[in-house]
C-alpha cells in the first residue's frame, strides 16, 4: 500500500505527488506554515487526503505553540483560518478543522494544555483511520451498485470503466473513492480495463491514477479528456465513475475540472455515471452547485507544462480547478454508509 501521508514523532510525512510518477519524493516537516503550502501547492491533493492533512497541519501547528493557556486561543483561532483558507472547494478540509475545533471548544476549559494536546492529537488520528474505513465501505457499496446497473452486460462479459482525476491511495489515505470502488470490482473479475482521462492541466490521472493502477497491475489505457465522448459511440465504455470535492445537498456534485463534460457524455449515451465520496464530502447547508465555491489557479498552469511555456505570459487564462456535475447526470452517489439513487435532496439528508 502507498503511504501517502502518516504523522509521527510530531512529524508530518508524505508523499510529494507533483512529482510522481517519475520521482517517489517523500517528505517530513514539523513546520505547519510548510504543510500549509503543500495543501496550496497539490502537493498534497485529494478531497479525503486533504482533511487529514488538515487535521495534522493543526496538530504542527499547535506543537510549535510554546505559550501559556491564556494565550493559546488566539494562536489557535489563527492556526485554523489559515489552514481552512489553503483550499475552498474541499468541504473535507473544513470538515477536518471543525472535528478540532470540537474537541478544543468541548476540552479548553477543563484540561491541562498538556491534556488538550493529546485529546486533539487522538482526534487528528481518528480523522485518518476514519477515512482509511470510509474507502472499503464505498468499495463494498459501489461495486455492489454496479452489479446491480450493470447486470446485463455482466452476464455476457466484463465492463470497461471511464475516471477521471486521482481517487486512490493518494487522494484518501485508504484503497480510494472511485478508484476503491474500480479496484475491488477488478478483483471481483467485473473489470476488463480502466480508462484514465488525462486531467488537465495537472494530469492527476495520466500521472497519479495510472501510476496506482501500474502499481496494482490493474489493466488501463490513459486518453486525452476530449477523446472520451468518442469512445463511448464506439462501445469501448460501460460506465464512469469520479470522486467528488463537496456535494450540495441536491446531488450537483464538484469535482475535478473536466468531470461535467464526461458526465455529458455519459448521459447522451446512456451509460452511468457515479460520484463516489465519503460522507464528509457532502455539504447539506447549501442547496445545489450554484453555491459552491469553485477555485480559479494560477494561470501559468495552463501556459506552461512542467516548466516548459506554451503560450505567451500574457495570454489570458481561464483556469478553474473543478467543475459542478448537475444531480441529474448521475446515477449514484456512493458513501460510506450507502449508495443513494433517485430523491438526492431526502437520501443525503437521511445520510447525515
């Protein structure tokens, strides 16, 4: 198993994934403003992986703390806003900090600080075994899914699978989300071969999501994002299935840029289409996807490729990290506690 992230000894360890496949560059820090900016930077990236990060970013941060308790509120306070304002579409990262914040607001009173240390650093760890469990449950309930949508063709041959983005080991800690749910359905002898859309402009899936399937020996073909409609009118795709970053309470689901577009695809030609995401994913104070924020990166992600220019430095850019797939386009949402179809605004409400 990949060890994308772990923490100890007050040290945060991970693995450096702007650097993969070519480079397996693993780090340690106990500096929190460092962890910080691989949160910014995608050295750190994932949904899941993120509100662990999030979660040991707090800890480095109140490790360096060498004040007295009267002090350490306003150190605190600080400490989580500058670690929720590293990334706004990732709802698990202010899941993460809000499950800190918890055990701060119900402990600060009574404990020592010695012992709200340790109450918080028990926290941060629960939050990673949490995901690590979160990763086989959506397994179990998405292949189960699957057999069920997919029972026709299953009866006459195996299914060849559309993702896009990175949704394994190094976005969730555990086996993955989607990437979970293609891998326990290959072991299951369901899968024939994954096809990995590239993800521009950071090709998490033709670096990260092939690399993991190279890793498992798991059969793929990488392809460019706009082939994907193509190979859909030539049968060479049953079904997709992508992560998410936050879902709103009616379904409409935000995730890597790039997503809406396969979904469109899936829907014109009627194959199914899945979010799978723990339930930490799904933001039920806001309505639909209208309401979601939506990073825009730096442009020179676009005009440049590794370093190397593309396009002129002032060639105006549009770069948004993620898009919002409309309810309506999936199929199922896959969770932790169990796949949802249909109603989304009454299953997702009952989930949480």
């Amino acid at each position: 198993m990949i060890d994308a992230i772990s923490f100890k000894d007050k040290t945060l360890h991970y693995i450096d994934q702007r650097f993969l496949p070519l480079q397996e560059k693993y780090v340690a820090t106990q500096d929190y403003k460092e962890a910080i900016e691989a949160i910014k930077t995608l050295a750190v990236r994932g949904a899941p992986l993120i509100g662990v990060a999030a979660a040991y970013t707090i800890m480095l941060g109140i490790n360096s703390f060498n004040g007295t308790k009267e002090e350490f509120p306003s150190f605190f306070k600080s400490l989580v806003a500058e670690v929720e304002a590293s990334r706004p579409t990732a709802v698990n990262l202010f899941f993460a900090a809000a499950r800190m914040k918890k055990v701060y607001d119900e402990n600060f009173e009574a404990d020592t600080i010695e012992v709200l240390f340790a109450k918080m650093n028990e926290a941060a760890s629960k939050i990673h075994a949490d995901e690590i469990a979160n990763c086989d449950a959506m397994s179990r309930h998405g292949v189960d899914q699957i057999k069920i949508d997919l029972a026709e063709i299953l009866k006459t041959r195996k299914l060849n699978v559309l993702t896009h983005c990175n949704t394994g080991t190094l976005a969730c800690c555990g086996t993955g989300s989607a990437l979970g749910v293609i891998r326990l359905a290959w072991q299951e002898g369901l899968i024939e071969r994954v096809i990995t859309a590239e993800s521009r402009p950071l090709l998490q899936g033709l670096r990260l999501t092939a690399w993991e399937l190279q890793q498992d020996g798991i059969p793929f073909v990488s392809i460019s994002d706009s082939s994907s409609a193509f190979l859909m009118q030539r049968g060479m795709i049953d079904f997709g299935i992508v992560g998410a970053d936050r879902i709103a309470a009616n379904g409409d689901s935000a995730n890597k840029i790039g997503t809406c577009a396969h979904a469109i695809s899936l829907y014109h030609h009627k194959l199914p289409f899945y979010i799978a995401a723990p339930v930490s994913t799904i933001d039920i104070t806001i309505p639909d996807g209208t309401h979601i924020p939506i990073e825009e990166r730096n442009a020179d992600e676009l005009r440049t490729i590794f370093g190397t220019q593309v396009a002129t430095p002032t060639t105006p850019v549009l770069n948004y990290a993620f898009d919002v797939t409309p309810s309506y386009l999936i199929r199922g949402i896959i969770t932790d506690k169990k796949a949802v179809v249909g109603n989304y605004v009454e299953g997702l409400a009952a989930l949480m």
